[in-house]
C-alpha cells in the first residue's frame, strides 16, 4: 500500500494566531508517522506558512484554488507561477463549494489542473455527487464526467494528480459516505484512471467528507482509499494528527 496523503483544507478559517499554533501542535505529532502530510489554508497566509515550514519536509503546504489564466487582467485571481513563488505543493481544484458558490464548471476545473501541473504544483482534483445526484442513481456518471474533462484536458500528465472523492452530501455534514460506498466510487475512478494512463496505481485517490478521528481508520484501509482531504476535523491539531496516525498504521500494516 503506498504512503498515504493526508490534506487539510481550512477552507476560510485560521488567523496568524491561530495557524502558528495549529502548525506547531501538527509538526510536534508528526515525528515517526508514515504519511505525506499538507496543509491548505486561505491564500493570504501561504507566505506566513512558507516561512514557518520551510527548510523541513514532513508538512507540505498548499492552496485552494488556483486561476485558469496565466497571468494579466483578472481581478482578484493568483497563478499557479505566483503560488510556486509560496511553495506551494498542491492546490485544490474543482472543490464543490467553488464549483456551488462560484459556478465553476468541469472545463474551467480540468484548465487549473493543468496550469498547477505546468508549474510542477500537483492539483487535487475534486469530483463529487449532490444527494439528489446519488438518489438518482447518477453518482458514476457524475464522477466520471468531472474526470473525463480533466483527463481530457491534462493526457500523459494525469499520473501526476491526486483525485479527491468528495460526495457532496457528506461535507461539513457529519454524514460520511461509507467505506464500502467510498470504495465502490474510488474503484470506479481508478478504473477510469487506468483506461487513461498506465501509472493508474500511482495515483492517489483520496477520500473527503466529514472524516475524522472516529472513521478515518475503517476508511484509509479500503483498498482505493489512498488518503484524506480534511476539513472541519483539520483544525484541531489533535484530531488532524490522529487521522494521519491511522494513515500510517495502515502503512506501517501493509
Ligand atoms: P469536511 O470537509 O471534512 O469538513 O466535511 C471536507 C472538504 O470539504 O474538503
């Protein structure tokens, strides 16, 4: 089983304050665990996260969104040049609130993928049914047209990106998909992955929605769970630390 990635979004939380304590409470736990850890917090404090965790490996850092543009008149947008500048390692794209509250579509989504992957930052590509979707019986579909766009959009590269199932039901909500519901969708998309490229099994999909301390382990151990995107449960220091324990049992296990 490969190491798995363990991220959180901070979505619009945190403060100076606040982020340096997080940040050292999570850096004092981290020792001795077998996980790829990031932490993604609002745009503004990348620079304040830089200075923090720079010179160290065991805590990469990331951001939320990334612009489609390279560069020029788009008010209130950043590149993927200019995170690189932070040290950026991954950013997110497509999460569901950006594609709800921002009207982002699949093509605009697989475009941010690419420019993150141009600028050698690795995107975390969110795809995710609504309820309505799922009760319908369309979650497949769903997913796999918010791949495809990507896939499309990003050929051989693809093998460079982490997917992160999120089901739009389960985020924020306490309610988390199953393991064997996780599961069945991550196999779905590996199984797309792998009809696109042959480094399927080098990709990590990773699963989001209301993981935390108490689910994380049964979650991680399913066979195309290879890590979590963490919200809520990402700002405590001691709940983000016991997920990413869990993650390293299960590689410590493998
Ligand atoms: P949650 O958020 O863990 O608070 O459900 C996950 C996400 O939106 O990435």
């Amino acid at each position: 089983m490969k190491t798995k990635l363990i991220a959180g979004n901070w979505k619009m939380n945190g403060s100076l304050a606040a982020n340096q304590a997080l940040v050292r409470g999570v850096m004092d736990g981290l020792s001795g665990l077998q996980v790829r850890a990031a932490v993604c917090p609002p745009a503004v404090y990348l620079s304040q996260l830089q200075s923090l965790l720079q010179g160290q490996t065991a805590l990469a850092w990331g951001a939320q969104d990334v612009s489609m543009h390279e560069q020029g008149a788009y008010t209130g947008e950043m590149s993927a040049s200019m995170l690189r500048e932070f040290g950026v390692r991954y950013v997110i794209v497509g999460h569901s609130e950006r594609r709800q509250y921002h009207a982002e579509q699949d093509a605009q989504v697989a475009m941010k993928a690419q420019r993150a992957l141009q600028a050698g930052i690795t995107p975390i590509v969110c795809v995710g049914e609504t309820l309505a979707e799922r009760a319908a019986g369309r979650t497949e579909e769903v997913v796999k047209r918010q791949l495809a766009a990507v896939i499309q959009a990003n050929g051989h590269c693809i093998s460079e990106i982490v997917v992160a199932y999120e089901p739009v039901w389960a985020i924020g909500t306490g309610q988390t998909a199953t393991p064997e519901q996780a599961q069945e969708v991550h196999a779905v998309l590996r199984k797309q992955l792998q009809a696109a490229t042959t480094q399927a099994d080098r990709v990590s999909i990773v699963y989001g929605g209301s993981m935390n301390a108490a689910n994380a382990a049964a979650l991680l151990q399913q066979p195309d769970i290879d890590g979590g995107l963490i919200g809520g449960a990402a700002l405590k220091g001691s709940d983000f630390l016991a997920i990413m324990a869990a993650a390293s049992q299960c590689a410590q296990a493998s």
